[in-house]
C-alpha cells in the first residue's frame, strides 16, 4: 500500500507518489535531484567559506608566533646591552691623591697613596689581614716626605741599623734607611734622607717590592704597582 500524505492545498489524503490531488486536482511540486545537489554544493561553499575566515582571525587567546618571536630577541638583545654595561670594569688607579689647605697658616699639604697588592698574616694579636701602605706628602716647609704605614701591627727596627730592603722591577736589591715617627707611633716609619732618590724611582718603575720588619712578626714582604705616579712637587 502507497504511503498517504496530506495535499497541502485542501488537506485531503493522496498518494506520497501522485501527480496531482484526486480531490481538489491541485499539483503536487516535487523537488528536483539537481536541485538538492546545488543546494547541498552552494551549503559546502558556504561552509568552507566560513572556516577560512576563522582560520584568518585568530582567538584573542592565541598570540602570534611571528609577533611573540621579534619581542623575545628584543627583550634579549636589551638584557645583553645591559649586562655589558655591568660587566664593564672600571680600572682603578694605583695611586689616589690628596689636597688639603691650612687656611691659618697658608699653606697646602700634597700627597700620593699607594698601598700594597698583597697582605700578610700575623701572629696573635694581631687577627685580619695586615697591608702596607706607601705614602707620599709635600708641605712648603718640609718639602717631600716618604712615610710606612701599617694598618694592623708594629712596624719595627733596630736602632743601629733600622732600614728596609727594596727592589724595582727587576732590579737589584737596595736598603734604605728609616727613622722612626717622632710622635712614638710604631704604625709609621719615614724615609731617612733618600726622599728625591726614592720617589724617582717609583716613577720609572712598574713594580715595587719591599720588605719591613714587624714586632714579634720579623721581616714581612709586599708588592707595590707603582706605575704612573704623578708627582711634580
């Protein structure tokens, strides 16, 4: 038995497969094959259109590949410059100089400093690391002065034969003679009589290497960059 569907003209039954209504005669319009297969084709159009237009846009969740590649070698390159300008080193300067004026009396102090490279280790109790420094002053009424002075510990001689021994650069050997400070400090000891000679030499040499006696501690060595010292007093 044929399958009835009702005549959307009067609402009598007919035939699923009829031609025309047997009650009212009203044409029955079937859709054709080729129509279902351009609807069908022009919806895949539409479809793919669709898609290729998501694929254009991304999510604002997504970032761009291309975008977030340039910001990172920007972000690399400026923490590379900022990391050569930490690493720079800055070379410090084997003598610092001084200036001071004595407004009372009109006259200016000069002086050049140096202190030794190394440091030695004394016994109790004197704990801490012991340095020498190398002191250079000039006053109108003393002229050139060269002072020892010690951080930590007693500089000591004998009071026969109270010198050091000295070598500039590859050099031979030397002594000169020292003179206790007049104040009684055993932290310092002067230069005896051989000022111009001695500061001379510390322009022309490079490296200096001088050995002094300490209390209790014998005769203790250290070295000295003496390199451009610039001293016109």
């Amino acid at each position: 038995m044929a399958k009835l569907v009702n005549c959307k003209n009067c609402g009598g039954f007919i035939a699923k497969n009829a031609d025309s209504c047997p009650s009212c005669g009203a044409r029955v319009n079937r859709t054709s094959v080729l129509t279902w297969i351009a609807v069908v084709f022009i919806g895949f159009m539409v479809l793919s259109a669709l898609m290729a237009g998501m694929s254009d846009n991304p999510s604002p969740g997504v970032a761009d590949n291309s975008s977030a590649g340039e910001v990172s070698n920007n972000v690399a390159e400026a923490d590379a410059t900022q990391l050569n300008e930490v690493t720079e080193v800055q070379a410090v300067p084997n003598w610092m100089y001084g200036e001071s004026v004595d407004k009372m009396r009109d006259t200016t102090t000069y002086t050049a400093i140096t202190t030794s490279r190394n440091n030695v280790h004394l016994s109790s109790p004197y704990s801490g690391g012991t340095e020498l420094s190398i002191i250079i002053r000039h006053t109108d009424e003393l002229n050139n002065e060269v002072l020892f002075v010690t951080n930590n510990g007693q500089l000591w001689c004998e009071y026969r034969n109270c010198a050091m021994t000295v070598k500039f650069d590859d050099n031979s050997i030397e002594q000169y003679s020292l003179s206790r400070a007049a104040g009684g400090s055993s932290e310092a000891m002067f230069l005896d009589g051989s000022e111009e000679l001695f500061i001379n030499k510390l322009k022309d040499s490079k490296i200096m290497m001088l050995e002094i006696g300490f209390y209790n501690n014998g005769n203790q060595q250290f070295t000295f960059d003496t390199a451009d010292l610039d001293w016109q007093h």
